[in-house]
C-alpha cells in the first residue's frame, strides 16, 4: 500500500500509528515486541507506546527495514527520523521539496555478456529522481564481486535518458553474463567531501572544455606547418570560396586555417550534420490546449518516391525516427512538399522539392517563447567602431537540424505520412519559437564576441576586421566556438576575407551600405502589379530598401492610395510614373556611410505646414571637398491638427520629431542643427508658453546640440521634401512617446539639402531619359489598358476625401426621404459587418415577428396597415428604420445628426431571438455579468428590440449567478446576522475555505482560512482536497494549537455541514453557528478568502 510519510529533522526516531499499522500486510512486518515504558515529546509531554516493531519499506525502488514506534494517535500515519536518514544514506533537497539517496544502484537495462579476459563499458541506468547533468562516482557492487567481476571507480555524468558509463572487467577466463536489471555499480553523488586538484601539466589527462567560454583556439602558426602541402591548399581552394584580393601569402595562412577546420564543414567526405547540448528545444502548450490528429495530404505516385527520398535521407542522419506504438501522441500534423525555384530539367529531381511539416495547428495551441531576435537596421549599421576591409560569411549547415528537442515535446513533432509516422528529433523547421530558441543558442555559443567582432542574426555570422591578422585571430576564435559546440557549416554558403559581403539584404563593404546589384537587377525589370497582392508584394520590397531612396514618402504616395479601404485598383499614368521613378531612384542610390563617432553629427531639418524633411550627415574634415557622409534620410507627414500650428511652432515639432528618429546617434554627442528659421537660434532663451511647448523643451534638454541658421536658398532639397503633399498619408503617434500632446507620425524615408551651402538637389535629380527607359521597359510586361479591380482593404481611410465627398451626397439624397434611407454599398458593408447571427435566419424571424412585420411591409412595398391607429403608428417609425439587404435596422441616433453618424445603426432584433441576444450581452464571457446600465450600453451598441431598456432591467436583476455571486452594496436597517462580541482572544473563530487553485508541488489544491473576531488573527492552511475529514483534522489541528473555542462560524457548505465536523464540535463542546445563504460578505473571514485569491 502506498502511503505518505512524514520526514521529521527533529525526531530521533521512528513512529507509526496503531491503525496504519494494523492495516500492513503480515509480509510487511518483519518483528513485534512489546515497550513497557513511555517516551517523551518534543513539548515534555509523555505518550504510552502500544509496540516496538520492524517494518519493511520500500522507497523510491529501495527497501528498507526500518524500526518504529507504535503510537496509539499522531498527526501523520508515518514519520521518519533523523535515524531513519542518517542509516540509508538520504539528502533532504529543499530547493525541489525532494528527498534522494545519496548512493544509488546502477542496474542494467538488458542482458550483458562480458567477454573473458577483457574490460568494456556498459551503459547502465539510475533511478528516474536522479537529475540529469548530477556528477558521481560508480564504484563496485556485491553483486559484480561475486560474478568475479571489477567496476573501474570513475567519475561519471548522468545523461539526459538517467545513463551512466560503467567499465567492467572480466579478468576470468570464461564469459560472465548479467541478467537484466541487475545491480553493477552503486552511484554516489559528489559533495564536499570530493574536490579537485591542481594535476601537473606534464601528466596527460582528459579535461571538460567549457563550451562556451573556455574555447581553445588553433595556433595560426601550427596551422601553416601542418598544412604547408600544395595538395592540401589547393583542395581548400577548391572547397572554399576565397578573395581574389588577398596575397599569396595571406591565401595560404587562411587556407591553413580552413584546412585545420576541415572537420567543422559538411562536405562529401564527411556529410553528417553536427549536434549541440548546449540548449534543447523545449514546446510548451497552452493550458487550454486540445489534441488533433490530422490525415496525411495526398500526393501523386512520383511525389510519393520524393518522399520516400527525404525520408531516407532524415532517418539516415538521425534527423526524424518512427514512433513507436506505445507512445502518446496529442498532435499529429501532416507534411507538403513544396517545389524549389531550381533552373534543372528534371522537374521531378528530389532535389527541386523541399520537404516541410504544416505545423499551423501545433503553433495555435503553444506558448510563445519571447527570446528577442536581432533588429536588421541595428545589424546593418553596426560598423562605426571598425573599418570592415576584411569580411567573412559563415552559414549554418541545417543549422536547426543541429539542435535537439526534449524528448517530452518530440511527441508534439509527429507528423503523417503515407509510409507511416514519425516524429523529430531534432529541431524543425516551421515551429513558431524555432527563430527564438535557436537566436539563444547562437547567442550562448557567440558570447562575448557579438558587437566585438562578429554580428550574428540567427544561423548567419559575419565576421569584421581592419586588418589581416586580426581577421585570422577573429575568425579561428569563432570556429573554435562552433567546434566545441558541437555545430558545423556549409561551405558553398561561406565566404572568407572579403571586401564586400551581401548580409541580409544588403551590400557591406568598407565605403558603406548598398542594395545589393543581383536585387537591383531583379527591381529594374520587375513588372507593374496587377492587383492588390502584387502591389503589397512591390511596397514591401521597396519599403526594404527605403534607407537608400531620397523622398521616398512622396514619391511612393500614389502606389500606398490604392491600398485604403473602398479604394479601387486602377493602375494609371501617375502610378506608372512613380513606379518607374522609385526604379531609377534605387539604381542609381547613393551609397550610405558607417556613422563615425569621433566625428560630429550634424542634423538639416525643414518643415512647411505639409511635411518635414530632415538629413544626418556627417563632414570628414581631412576630406578636402567637403563631401558629406549621409548616414540617413527621413521625412514625416503631419496630421490635420499639425498642418494649422504656426511657422515657429512647425519648426520646433520638425526639429523634435528629427532628433527623437535619430536619437541612437545623437544622444550623449555634440551635434549641431541646422534649420532656416531664425526665430529658433535662441531656442532656450525665449518663452514658449503651452503644455505642448514645455513638453518639446523637456525633450530637448536631453540632448547637447546648437542651432545653426541656414538661408532657405540653402535648403532647397529639405524645402521642397518637406512641401511635398501626401493627402493619403496614414497618421500614428509615436511608438516611443506616449504623451497625447506630443503626436507625430512615423517614419518615412526622404530626400535632404546638403552642408556648406552646396545645392543638391541636382544629385537627386530625375534622369528623365533614364525614367523614360525604364518606363518603356516596363510597357512590354504590362497592358496598354488599365482595368479597374475591385479592392478592400484593412487600411484606414482618414483623409480620403473622395469618399467622404461621396457618401456626404448619399446622405443628403437620403435626407429628402422619411420613409427610406439610400445606403450606398460600402456603407451597407460597414453595417453588416456587425451582425454575428445567420442572416437568413434573421430575415425570415424578422418577417415573422408581428411587431416589425407591418413596418417591414411598409419600407419594402409602400403598404400601410389597414387600422388607422396602426398606420399612423408605422408611419412615425418609418423615419427610424432602414432596410440594409433586406434586414431591418434601427438608428439610435437622431435624424438630424445622421449626415455625420450614418454608421450607428442596430440591428432589429425580433421577440424569437431576445433572449439569445440577452445571453450574448450579459451571461457570455464577452458580457462577464455587468451591470444593468453596462449591460443596456452594450446591447445598445448593436441591437434594438422594443421596451429594450425595461427587459434588460428585469433580466439583470432576477440573474441568478448576480444574486448569488454579487455583493451588494445596499445598507440595511438592520444586520442580518448578529454575532456576539467575543470577550477574548480565540474565543469566536470565522473558518472558510478558497480555492481550487493550481496543484502546488506539494499537491496541494486548497486552502482553509480562520478569522480570531477577538483580535482579528489570520490562521491558514493548505489542503489537497476538501472533503470533510480534511478539514475536520486541519480544525482539530487548529484548536490543539490556539485552544478550544466557545464559538465557530461559517457558511453552510458540505465541507462544514456534515457529521464529522458536527461529531468534533459536540465532543469538545463547540457550539456551531452559520452564515445565511447569499450572504457570504457578512463574514469577515471571507474577506481574507478574497484577498486570497
């Protein structure tokens, strides 16, 4: 039988109660004497012992005989002492609420056979609370002595599956053969009594490397003399990619260092992928999670060989393994093969497919693992510290197929085939917290050398350096890193020491930034979209490239238009203009400089009431030519509100808005502002009075700059940057201001004037020959026609005034009617949108209520009632409700205001149907049991039913979860129950019961509170369930602490009810009071249950 003990430090000895021991079995009791005397508690009291007896225990797979004492009563039915502690070896570990043996058997997980006259290591298991990664020593066990067998004492690790190597030697002349699960060893963990010591380094031994800090790299010196051989140097060269730029000299030693590291890079000779232990994958479910077992997809016969293929291949690199049938499996997904861009001519080559997991279901039902993923512009321009002359690119081979997932979630990882299921053992791909664990792991590996000489953004790494050698020692060091982590690159993905590099989407070199050409080809001779998906596809590949466009805002204005809401897709002449414009922009981009810090940064802003333009520069004063170093474009749209302040308070907000967009540059430096408004220049010394002004001032001061006026002459490019209007323009505030009186829009990249009074303009000027050609490229991938496309789009529609044009009309065509209200199709859109209900059902109730019926018959077929009461009634309505695709609707606003609030219009609920939508309202989650006016406010938002306001009233207050749940906050006349006034402590005790709560881990689900009314003492305890003797025993428990009292009250649940509870109170003369029903707040006890929970 299974019973829970007691582990008591204080007791020297072992007890058990009469009854637990009178229920063991006659196999469990070993001995039985009698013990005439008595023994002496902690608190001097002396207890009569029925026996002293022997018992058999069995405790984690270990049995023990144990001596205890028989008492006729305890507050646990078994208690350990410290003897019981101390004989077998036990740790108490406080930090997991555990108890372990300190040494514990090695037992074999099958039948071994040892040869005679040899040693070899076998693999045997220790018990499951043995924790994974727990250093020991395996010594020997009677049970090998006695096979005539040796255990070598070794210090060994405990491995993720609870395995420990084992050497054994077999120094007889016959073969020894050991059962399975049988003992070989007995493990025992390390503690203070082992430490290490210092071992002479001429004494060869084996040592554990860090992984992560202790990275041994390779001597460059011993690299070229082990690899001085032309074979070996040519055969790199022909493996690895390296700069044509380096010298014969400088080719060698990298070839000599590649060659050392041949070993970290999959290629034909050696095709398996690495494997890390640093981190493994672990998949968290939500706690709501449910269970799907999803069909395999079918394939056509040839896709069922190239399955069979990547099936192979992942089960030959232990990639993927079949499950077995005894495992649980909660979700299975199914796989699709998706088909390469791959030039070959077979197009059934495996090759051309790549296999993928559709693991859309899994991803809905896990937590999200919030580990933060590196910002791509932050990456980019991470070169201000170093001159990168010399660039490596290293790529991941697979690299998540090189990290492992838990065995627990591995389950989670199965997927369907026609071949059968499996599941992964590694990593995949398609998991929606891949990028997170694997960006940690890269992370771990590349610790304290990102920023410092490599930059990595998930498998990619790349590496920078001024010089050669320092690019060597740079380089070895990383690959040192990736070797004792266990991972391994591709070579053809792997570029090494060169000038330029292309790094997520852009060009680095030592001048600066670019697109990179292959990109900018693929741009030139991109076709014009087609439709809305086409044309989010083209901003989003210009939007990636927005840094190198001047005016981008502007000019891509007329493209971002046919994206708002009700917008019709027609692609016309100015479309065409801007498309051709932004192409010829990007060809010829000018490049973007590191920003050096040892120089000073200098701002150029300008604002007109449409805009504000702003360039960050920089003058390399050894440069004779006064050639700026542009580190970044911007340009912004004002919202309708900013548009009407004043020059010298437009200027303030551009020049506010420019220093907070480039603040991770400018904040802590010197820098200078240039602007051409003079009113600026005593900046600090004038003053502004407003909220808004002193809140720009405040934001100001934190920056150290000088104001430096510039002739608007000067400023022609920002001028007319910031002049450029964009009615289409979507206002956000600020992502890094929460202040309402500060609002400015985001970032949109544009064209700037130039320092020292130069004009250029005329290096952003139109080519129009070169617009003009690309133009006629482009008429050859597109149509003479332009049809028009239907589009409707999420995109607010703030400042289209088209439509607001538009739907004034209809409204003030509708205004001319009383029995009919014309909505025009985007309008009706707007409004259907809110019904959640079928919309045939609400038809043909509606038709079938009798109260709506004749107003229905009226607005459809212009017939009134025959009852002149009747009609003159339907005729006062009419002017209320509209019929939207032959549904009734309601406005709950009045007829004079409804040329602005056409919109607020209610669906006509039907007598049928009131009561569901009183459920939706109130009951539901989304209603949450508000009150009656938060209730009528909701329902009000989209349904109309008469006498709404009376029936939702009656409905709210003869709820039966309000009254029940709710308290009230009406005062009486009089209490509803009176208690006495104790006249001493403990004298009156409130009891309650919370919960259920999470299981602790100690099991516990529940929890008993206890109010003293005397002295308002709080006593409480945790329970693991809530049935009456519970709760009994935890108030017998309570009394033997604090003494009887005179009075206990509580509410009259089953847990206080019941005669148990009523047994204790009469026997020790308790008298037992309960609260009214309903009235659970008229205890002060239930006030500590709350603050509880």
């Amino acid at each position: 039988m299974n019973v829970a003990a007691l582990v008591d430090t204080g007791s020297s000895i072992n007890v058990i109660s009469q009854t637990l021991y009178n229920t063991l079995s006659h196999k469990s009791k070993l001995s039985f004497e009698q013990f005439p005397s008595e023994i002496r508690l902690a608190d001097n009291t002396k207890v009569k012992v029925f026996g002293l007896a022997k018992i058999l225990l069995i405790c984690n797979n270990e049995q023990h005989a144990i001596e205890v004492y028989i008492l006729p009563f305890t507050s646990h039915p078994l208690i350990l002492g410290t003897n019981y502690l101390h004989s077998n070896n036990i740790i108490l570990d406080f930090s997991n609420f555990s108890a372990n043996f300190k040494s514990v058997k090695v037992q074999t997980h099958k039948k071994l056979t040892i040869p005679p006259n040899s040693e070899c290591i076998v693999w045997g298991h220790v018990p499951t609370y043995v924790l994974p990664g727990l250093n020991g020593v395996c010594s020997n066990h009677k049970f090998i002595l006695e096979k005539g067998l040796m255990v070598a004492k070794s210090l060994v690790t405990v491995s993720y599956n609870h395995k420990v190597p084992v050497k054994v030697l077999n120094a007889t002349a016959l073969s020894v053969v050991i059962p399975k699960d049988r003992t070989i060893a007995e493990f025992l963990s390390l503690n203070s009594d082992y430490s290490y010591v210092p071992i002479d380094q001429s004494c060869p031994v084996v040592q554990n490397i860090d992984i992560v800090n202790s990275c041994v790299t390779p001597d460059l010196n011993d690299c070229s003399e082990s690899c001085s051989s032309n074979e070996h140097i040519e055969k790199v060269k022909d493996q690895f990619t390296l700069s044509d730029h380096l010298s014969e000299s400088q080719q060698t030693e990298l070839a000599s260092l590649l060659y050392k590291n041949i070993d970290l890079f999959v290629t034909d000779d050696n095709p398996n992928l690495g494997y890390t232990k640093l981190i493994e994958h672990t998949i968290h479910l939500k706690p709501d999670a449910s269970g799907k077992h999803q069909k395999p997809y079918r394939l056509p016969p040839y896709k069922r060989e190239i399955l069979r293929h990547h099936l192979d291949k992942l089960l030959k690199q232990g990639i993927i393994s079949p499950v077995s049938e005894t495992e649980d499996l909660p979700i299975t997904s199914p796989i699709v093969l998706v088909t390469k861009r791959s030039k070959s001519s077979d197009q059934h080559a495996p090759q051309n497919f790549r296999f993928c997991c559709d693991f859309r279901y899994l991803n809905s039902q896990t937590q999200e693992f919030k580990y933060t993923i590196p910002n791509l512009q932050e990456l980019t321009e991470s070169f201000s510290e170093m001159t990168p002359n010399y660039i490596t690119s290293i790529d991941l081979s697979s690299g998540f197929f090189q990290m492992g997932i838990t065995p627990e979630s591995s389950r989670y990882t199965a997927f369907n085939t026609c071949f059968g299921t499996y599941k992964f053992l590694r990593l995949p791909m398609g998991l929606k917290t891949s990028p997170n664990t694997f960006q940690l792991l890269m992370d771990r590996v590349l610790h304290g050398l990102k920023f410092k000489s490599c930059l990595c953004y998930l498998d990619d790494v790349l590496i920078c350096s001024e010089t050669f050698d320092q690019h060597m020692s740079d380089l070895s060091e990383v690959l040192g890193r990736f070797r004792n982590a266990g991972l391994k690159l591709g070579p053809k993905k792997c570029s090494f020491a060169a000038q330029s590099c292309v790094f997520l989407g852009h060009l680095i070199s030592k001048d600066g930034i670019l697109p990179p050409a292959d990109r900018v080809q693929a741009i030139q001779e991109y076709p014009a979209p087609r439709n809305v998906k086409e044309l989010r596809r083209l901003i989003g590949l210009f939007n990636w490239f927005k840094k190198f466009i001047p005016n981008f805002s502007a000019t891509i204005s007329s493209l971002t238009r046919l994206l708002q809401k009700n917008q019709t897709f027609k692609w016309g002449k100015e479309q065409d203009t801007a498309f051709n414009d932004l192409k010829y922009r990007l060809v010829n981009s000018e490049m973007l400089s590191f920003p050096q810090f040892n120089m000073q940064f200098r701002l150029s802003v300008d604002t007109s009431s449409r805009g504000i333009g702003y360039m960050l520069y920089q003058l390399d004063p050894e440069d004779k030519t006064c050639k700026p170093r542009i580190i970044r474009f911007g340009s912004k749209n004002l919202s309708r509100w900013q548009q009407s302040y004043g020059p010298t308070k437009l200027e303030l907000l551009g020049m506010v808005v420019s220093i907070l967009d480039c603040s991770d540059y400018l904040r802590g430096n010197q820098f200078i502002v240039e602007c051409d408004h003079q009113a600026l220049k005593p900046l600090y010394q004038k003053q502004f009075k407003g909220a808004i002004y002193e809140r720009w001032l405040s934001i100001l001061q934190q920056f150290n700059f000088e104001i430096v006026y510039k002739k608007a002459e000067q400023m022609e490019v920002p001028d007319a940057l910031s002049r450029c209007e964009n009615h289409h323009a979507e206002v956000v505030e600020s992502p890094v201001e929460d202040d309402p009186y500060f609002p400015f829009v985001p970032d949109k990249i544009g064209h700037i004037t130039l320092p020292n009074g130069q004009n250029f303009a005329n290096l952003f000027q139109n080519n129009l020959e070169a617009v003009q050609a690309i133009h006629v490229s482009t008429e050859e991938h597109k149509s003479e026609n332009y049809d028009p496309y239907d589009a409707d789009t999420d995109e607010p529609q703030d400042g289209n005034k088209q439509y607001k044009k538009k739907r004034q009309r209809i409204l003030q065509e509708s205004s001319k009617s009383d029995t009919d209200i014309v909505v025009d199709k985007m309008v009706n859109d707007k409004i259907l949108a809110k019904i959640s209900m079928p919309i045939n059902n609400i038809k043909e109730l509606q038709r079938q209520d009798t109260s709506l019926s004749p107003i229905i018959n009226y607005l459809e077929n212009d017939i009134l009632p025959d009852l002149q009461k009747e009609a003159r009634c339907v005729l006062l309505k009419s002017n209320d409700y509209a019929l939207i695709d032959d549904i009734l609707f309601h406005s709950r606003v009045a007829k004079s205001k409804r040329n602005k609030m056409m919109s607020h219009y209610q669906i006509v609920i039907p007598q049928a149907l009131i009561p569901s939508v009183l459920k939706v309202v109130h009951d539901s989650p989304l209603g949450g049991h508000a009150g009656m006016n938060n209730t009528l406010d909701r329902a009000k938002e989209h349904f109309f039913f008469p006498r709404m306001g009376k029936i939702i009233t009656d409905y709210v207050q003869t709820c039966h979860f309000c009254q029940v749940r709710k308290v009230t906050n009406f005062k009486t006349k009089q209490a509803i129950v009176a208690f006495p006034t104790p006249s001493e402590p403990f004298e009156v005790w409130q009891i309650d019961l919370c919960g259920p709560f999470p299981k602790s881990v100690n099991g516990n689900t529940y929890a008993f509170t206890a109010v003293d009314m005397f002295s308002k003492f709080i006593f409480a305890h945790p329970l693991r369930n809530n049935d009456a003797l519970t709760v009994c025993e935890v108030i017998y428990r309570m009394f033997t602490q604090f003494g009887v009292c005179k009075t206990l009250v509580s509410d009259r649940g089953s847990e206080f009810v019941n005669q148990c509870t009523a047994g204790l109170c009469k026997l020790l003369e308790v008298t037992q009071e309960f609260t009214p029903a309903f009235a659970h707040h008229s205890k002060t006890v239930s006030q500590i249950s709350k603050n509880i929970n």
